[in-house]
C-alpha cells in the first residue's frame, strides 16, 4: 500500500508507485484513444484530422466542377469563339445545300425559276441527282447505244465493222466502281437523249440544235471507237451509224402489269466523218 501523506492544504495524497504511471489507459492513464497527440495517428495540416482526408475532400468537391468544365466549356474564350464560328459556318453551309437540291429536284416553281442560275451553278455538276421529287413515272427502260463503222483498209477497200455496244462499256466501267465518272455515267446517254429530243421520228434533225446533238454525238462514238477498240490502227475511219436498242425493265413478280420484252432498234443513217472529228485521218 502506498504511503498515505497529508499536503499542505490538508488534503491526504498518496505517493504514486512506478508501476501507478502506466495505467490501463497508457501512459500515465490520461491519454484516450483518439486524443491529440495519441500515437498511431498522424494528423493532417492544421490538425484537421488524419494525414490525407482534407486532399481527399477537396478532390472530392473539385469533380463536379471539372465535368462542368469538358467539352467547349474547358477551352478558352478565344478558342472557344473559333469553335462556335466554325460550327456555325458547316451548319450554313449545309442549310444552303440542302436547300439548292431540294429546288433542283422539286417541281418548277417560282423560286427555283427565280434563282435558277444560281441553283445550276450550285448543283451541277459535282451534286446532280438523276431523280426527281414526286416524279410520277421513273424510266422504266434499258437503253444502249451502238455503233459500227466503215474503215479505209490499206489497200483502199472498205471494211464494215460488228455492232459495238458502247453502253454496256460504260455500265461495266461503272459496276464495282466506288467513284465512277461523270463521264462514264452521263456523257454517252444525255448524248443520245438530246439528240432524240431534237429529230423527229424520220431520224431528220430539227432546226440548228439538231445539227449540233449530230456532231456531238459522232464525236463521242468516234473517239471511243479510236480510243477503246483501236480502229485507227486498222485504217481510216470513213463513215460511222449509230443505233439504240431499247429494252423493257420487266415487272416485278407480284405485279400483274404485262409488258414486251422484244428489243426496239432506232438506227440513224450513215454520217461521213470530217477530219477533226478523226484527228487527222484517225491513223
């Protein structure tokens, strides 16, 4: 037991042991756990509270900020300004688009006649559409055009070619082809159809357009019999005919609508070809 001694204020007091300094509550039985200074635990700046919380806190209020700020938001102004303009222009400029093709396709109306220039300017001939806006009947036909000719030989004879089917070149340029020319898809047809719509059913040219649709017309069929069948090595190109045959897409099963199959010919006289049109002589 320890020794029981009175101070000086009368109080009695005991003498603490060595061994009454540890207490069950560590050293000098005054520390609790989680009190300041308590071993084990490190505190943050400012005492705040364990090493590493107030960062974690404040990462913590700082997400919803930075998500706020993604996309334009986290650009700056200047750059930001660039974007805006940027994307205003595309959405101009298809706004403008779209509205030529649409007038290029849609029935004639006052502003596509209006504004008809501009609208061909704009849409011919990287944007043409081979369609229409409530068309009422689509072609329905399978058109070629065919040619033959006559060349000098060497020894002054004439030697009559086989029919060549200069559509069926171009529609097999054309299959599989991604990006298939204008040329190939448009020239040797509208060709052929502004030449029909200027002669009458005699095959004669009607007035000064009709004329004009002959010689461009020979021009095509002549330079695609010199480039692409090689006649000039042959001999000279003399003469050359031209000819269409034009076939009925059959209807689909279903439908009950009957139509001939049976091939339509329309075959132009002989024309004598000039010497530019040959290239001097075509040799």
């Amino acid at each position: 037991m320890p020794e029981r001694k009175r101070d000086g204020a009368g109080m009695d007091a005991y003498d603490e042991e060595p061994e009454a300094q540890y207490g069950p509550d560590g050293p000098a039985g005054a520390r609790r756990a989680g009190g300041p200074g308590t071993p084990g635990e490190d505190t943050g700046p400012g005492g705040a509270g364990p090493a590493g919380t107030g960062s974690e806190d404040t990462a913590g209020d700082g997400a919803p900020d930075q998500a706020r700020r993604a996309g334009l938001a986290a650009l700056s102004p200047r750059y930001r300004l660039v974007a805006g303009g940027a994307l205003a222009a595309v959405a101009a400029v298809t706004a403008v688009h779209l509205g030529m093709v649409f007038l290029s396709l849609a029935p004639a109306n006052t502003v596509s006649k209006r504004h008809a220039k501009a609208v061909e300017g704009w849409v011919y001939p990287e944007f043409e559409q081979n369609w229409k806006l409530f068309a009422p009947n689509p072609l329905q036909q399978n058109v070629a055009v065919q040619v033959r000719a006559q060349i000098r030989v060497g020894g002054g004879d004439l030697r009559t070619t086989g029919w060549t089917d200069l559509s069926a070149e171009d529609g097999a340029a054309i299959d599989g082809n991604l990006l298939p020319s204008h040329t190939q898809q448009n020239e040797l047809r509208r060709a052929w159809d502004f030449l029909g719509t200027t002669h009458g059913t005699d095959n004669r040219p009607v007035g000064v357009r009709g004329a004009l649709s002959e010689q461009y017309v020979r021009r095509i069929v002549v330079l695609r019999l010199r480039r692409d069948e090689g006649l000039d090595r042959a001999g000279t190109i003399e003469r050359v005919q031209v000819r269409s045959r034009t076939v009925n897409v059959p209807p689909p099963e279903w439908s009950r609508e009957k139509v001939s199959t049976s091939p339509a010919y329309r075959e132009l006289p002989w024309w004598t070809v000039t010497g530019d049109e040959t290239g001097a002589g075509a040799r």
